[in-house]
C-alpha cells in the first residue's frame, strides 16, 4: 500500500516550475525541488530546526564569497 505525501510549497514561489517542496511523512522531514520530484532528501525536525537557524546565524555565509 502506497501512502499519499502532501507536499508543500512556499507561497512566496508562486507558479513557477522550480520551488522547494516540503512534506512530513513517518515523522520526518522531506525536501525536493519541484523540477526534479523523484530526488527527495529525507532529514529529521530537529536537523532542519538546526540547520534553519544555522542560516539564521549566518553560520554559511562564508559559501556566498
């Protein structure tokens, strides 16, 4: 039996065909890019929350340069 992932989008990216997408499923976090659907990165809540305030921080700033 095959589950059905809500994915979502930002409303932010509007119609355009390249956007993040988010889902939860099982309790973890999903992520692809809307061009490329079956390339999905699996990630735990506490990972993303890390890594979002990370980039909060500026933690990666230093890859912009």
């Amino acid at each position: 039996m095959r589950t059905e992932i809500n994915w979502q989008k930002s409303s932010l990216s509007g119609d355009g065909p390249q956007c993040v997408e988010v889902a939860e499923h099982n309790g973890e976090i999903l992520m692809r890019e809307s061009d490329s659907p079956d390339a999905v990165v699996t990630t735990s809540p506490e990972k993303l929350r890390a890594f979002i305030l990370g980039v909060k921080a500026g933690e990666f700033d230093h890859f912009t340069n």
